[in-house]
C-alpha cells in the first residue's frame, strides 16, 4: 500500500485508503475536469480489493467530498459543480440548492405520470385533467434521512428524469442538460405534521412536527416547470437566512453543517 498519513496502521483498510484520497483531495492532486482513477487502478494502487476501494470512495462522498455520477466516474465535489454538471444559477438560493444536491444521496421512492391533483395543476399551470410526473424521493445526509419530496413537472419533461438520472444528479441540473434553463422560484415556509408514510421514511414518530418547503421554479420563459413539497427532519435541517439590502445570502444548512452548501 503506498504511503498514509502517520499512525494509520491499526486503522481498517478502507479507512487508510479513505484518509490517503481524503489528503490528495485536499491537496489539489487530482486535475480539475478529470475524474479520479478507476477502482479497478486505486485497487492495484493500493494493494487492496475493489470492495475496500468502493467503501473508502463512500465514505468520501458521504463527507462531501467527491461526487459519483453514473457513467462518468468519480469526481471531487468541486469539479463537479462544474460545466455541464452545474446550471449557471450563480449566487442565489438555486445555486444553494443545486450545491445541495450535489453533496447529499436520493433514493426515489415514485416516477410515474399521474393525473394532475388540482394544486400540482394549478400551481404548474396545466390544463383541468392533464398528466404530469409525479417523483417522490428520500434525500439523506451522511446516511441519514432528511427529506422527504414530492415533485411535480409538466409530462414533456419527462424523458429528461429517468430514474437513473434522479438518483445520479440534482433535478434542477437534469432539467439544465436537457435545455430548461431554470431562474427563478416562488417558495413558501410551513409546517406539517408526519403521515405514516412520512414518517416511516423520516424515522420519526407518525405526528412529528416537520418543516414544509413549497415551491415552484420557472424557466427562463417564465413557465412553471417544477412544483415541490418538502418536509425536512426537525433534527437534521435548519433553515438559515441572512438578509441585506442588496444582493441574495439565503442559504440552506444540514444539521448545522456551515462549513459547506446547503440544498433541498
């Protein structure tokens, strides 16, 4: 195994591995817009198996520190929020939520096209009896749930979210590759109480005081593209703004993670 940081040795394999990365990472070794050696090469590299490598890569992620994208390989967190992976959204509460997204694990739960409900439609601006996509999705931190979402979008945006692609990247990026440019959003604050479904999927007792985010993001064109309701673990989330007269500073924080981007 090549060289780790001192006093390491009695650490699991996957552990050295991981604080190796975690110092090349940080260091800047690996070139920007270039993913990192295949597992199959850091396996050789280190002397270990693939599995140890594959364990050692997660735990990195989980950290925020790189980002696994099907098909493209391994990339540090930072490339990733990149070109063609990251809308143009600079600055604002969007940009917060892509950088969000790019740093947390989904599991979708829903994919399917439903009959519009009356405030899915309304809100999207579609037709009485339209179709739309319907996602629900679990969003978890560091292994932990803390989100439960229910999408909606307008049906002919349907091919630019297939489940492989939710899993693998924020919707507002999928949205972007496909050519929806999003800028704006409408969002409201709230609260609700966990369903059974909610709950189950939060880990919290069924009637658990939960934060509700709505909101509805528009195109460049101004129409409504995606509808969202999010309830957000009371433990795990917090919402923190700072306000000035000018400019926007509104950020979304993980369990008080500061250090990083927040997201929904």
């Amino acid at each position: 195994m090549t060289a780790s940081p001192p006093d390491t040795a009695a650490l699991p394999r996957f552990q050295q591995v991981r604080l190796v990365l975690r110092e090349r990472l940080k260091g800047g070794l690996y070139e920007r817009g270039l993913p990192l050696p295949g597992e199959r090469q850091l396996a050789q590299e280190f002397g270990v198996a693939r599995v140890t490598v594959r364990s050692a890569l997660a735990r990195l992620e989980e950290e925020g520190l790189v980002v696994r994208l099907r098909g493209k390989g391994t990339l540090p967190a930072t490339q990733a929020a990149d070109p063609p992976h990251r809308p143009k959204l600079r600055g604002g509460l969007l940009d917060n939520i892509v950088s969000m997204g790019l740093r947390t694990k989904v599991a979708v739960l829903e994919r399917a096209l439903v009959p519009a409900p009356p405030h899915a439609g309304e809100a999207l601006r579609l037709p009485p009896g339209a179709r739309v996509l319907k996602v629900v999705r679990v969003r978890k931190f560091k292994g932990q749930p803390i989100a439960y979402t229910e999408v909606f979008l307008p049906p002919d945006l349907a091919p630019a979210l297939e489940r492989p692609t939710l899993q693998d990247m924020p919707m507002l990026v999928a949205l972007e590759q496909y050519g929806v440019q999003v800028v704006a959003a409408e969002q409201t604050l709230g609260a609700a109480l966990a369903d059974l479904p909610v709950a189950a999927a939060l880990g919290v007792a069924p009637g658990t005081p939960l934060l509700r985010v709505s909101r509805v993001a528009s195109d460049i064109g101004g129409r409504p593209v995606q509808f969202l309701t999010g309830l957000y673990h009371p433990e795990r989330y917090e919402y923190h703004m700072r306000l000035s007269r000018v400019g926007n500073a509104t950020k979304v924080w993980i369990e008080n993670d500061r250090n990083g981007d927040g997201a929904a």
